[in-house]
C-alpha cells in the first residue's frame, strides 16, 4: 500500500500532470514521424533540424517575441531548404543538412553570448523544461498531432511509395517533391512543439529509438506506424515517472529509457530483426 502511494505521489501536483500529459503526446507524435525518418536513412536530419529550431529559438529570444513564432518559421525554412540543396545533386544530403543546421546552431549560440538576457529561455530550449509546460503548450503538441495524423493517413499511399521506392512513385505520378517538403515541414514543428519537453539536444533521440525498436519487430510498414507512436509514448510514461523518483532530469530519463528498451529489443529479437535494423543503414 505504501509502495503503491509512494509511486502516485508526483500525480498529486498539477505541473506533474501536466507534464505527463505533455510528454506521452510528444512520444506518441515523434513516434509517427520517426518512422518515415528512419525507413528513409534520414536519422541525421531530426539531429540537424532540432539545431536549426534552435537557432531560430535563439534569434527569437533575443527579440522578445514568442519563440514559437521564430523557430517555427526558420525551422521549415531550414528543412526546405536542405531538401532543394540535396535535389540539386551538387553536394549531398549529409553535406546540406550539416552547413544548414550547424549554421544556425552557431547564430544561436553567438547571440547567446551576446545577449545574456536569453540565457535563461535558451536553456529550456536546449535541454528541455517538461515540467515548466503550460496547457497552451499541450494544446499546440495535441494539434500538430491531430494534423499530422490525418495528413499520414490521408496521403497513406503517397508517403509509402515516396518512403521505399521515390522512382516508381514519381512514374506513378506521384508528386514526391511535394511529399518531401511536406515532411520536412511536419519534421520541423514537430520539433518545434515537443522542444520544451525534450530539448533540441535530445529530439533526435525520441525521433529515431521508437521506430527503430518497431522496425525490429515488424516488417509491416502498418504495423510500425501503430508500434512506433505506442513505444514513444510508453517510454515518454515511464521516464516521467522514473525521473521523478530518481531526482534525474526528465528528458534524459525518456530517452535512457528507449534506449533500455531499444536494447532488450535488440538482444531479444533475433537475427534476422538485427538485420532489418543493419539494413536501414542502405535505404
């Protein structure tokens, strides 16, 4: 009985709650989005789009306005803009998407330097404050949820052609170009919106552990939309939880804790679930 109230005590503030809450929407939703980045080799580009966002976080702090709004509109800007440098076959994706990023990480943290009175907020930022979410905040990662949700099931057949072969979707008449800007744009607000609950430094991490885990135990493209989102939310659930109890930050919790079940995952799945996994290295 002890045990069982000891381990509901954290429910009993509401900045608990509502950082439960916030954190199971923003695994489940990074977990959806995860899947077209790791069946697509794009693991890189969540790491260099969360830079990106926080560039933009970076300039919006230092001009007093909402966050949102800054990082928001450089973020897609950055993640169409690497998309049109890599189709143009001049340097390579890899190559576009480190000038991008790592261009606006340094303008973030220049202005950082520059202008002590964002520290503070640019911290959040980058290390995530999940327990300092507001239900605004909820709102909006609820939202994006909702509308990337129906954009994956509306367009189900686009994304899966675009996803495994973007040659047959293209003669297909499929609009692939298209499809591409529309992920890269869902990628970017998604980060935007799950930042404060994770921090850019560990987005990429709640983008790509749930889907590979779901890759290990499906094949079914389906099935690892449904898997994924469940994994990253279970995972968001018990770090919470767990970061409470051990007095530990939450987004590093979340994220040792998809690793741990990465792991068991790995071990437990058998050969040839390693490697489908050692395989997505070559899509």
């Amino acid at each position: 009985m002890t045990i069982a109230l000891d381990l509901l005590a954290p429910y009993d503030f509401a900045f608990f709650q509502r950082g439960m809450v916030a954190a199971t929407l923003a695994g489940a939703l990074c977990g959806v989005l995860g899947v077209f980045v790791v069946l697509r080799g794009m693991s890189y580009i969540g790491h260099g789009l969360s830079h990106a966002v926080f560039g933009g976080a970076a300039a919006s702090a230092v001009m007093s306005i909402n966050f949102f709004v800054g990082a928001g509109i450089w973020g897609i800007i950055s993640g169409v803009l690497i998309g049109r440098i890599a189709r143009r076959k001049i340097i390579g994706a890899d190559a576009a998407i480190g000038i991008v990023t790592t261009a606006s990480f340094a303008g973030g943290i220049a202005l950082l330097n520059r202008y002590g009175q964002a520290r503070k907020s640019i911290e959040a930022v980058l290390f995530g404050s999940v327990l300092g979410v507001s239900w605004v905040d909820i709102a909006a990662i609820l939202a994006v949820s909702l509308a990337v949700g129906a954009i994956v099931l509306f367009a189900y057949r686009a994304f899966l052609f675009a996803t495994f072969d973007p040659q047959v979707a293209t003669v297909s008449g499929e609009r692939v170009a298209a499809i591409e800007v529309m992920l890269m744009v869902m990628l970017s607000v998604t980060i935007l919106v799950t930042m404060r609950v994770i921090g850019t430094l560990l987005i990429s991490a709640l983008l790509v552990i749930p889907a590979a885990t779901a890759r290990m135990i499906t094949n079914s493209f389906s099935r690892m939309l449904m898997l994924s989102p469940l994994i990253g939310a279970l995972c968001c659930l018990a770090g919470m939880n767990l970061s409470y109890h051990l007095d530990t930050s939450a987004g590093a919790t979340i994220i040792l804790v998809a690793a741990a079940v990465f792991t068991a995952t790995y071990l437990l799945a058998g050969r040839r679930a390693r490697l489908r996994v050692a395989s997505l290295n070559h899509l």
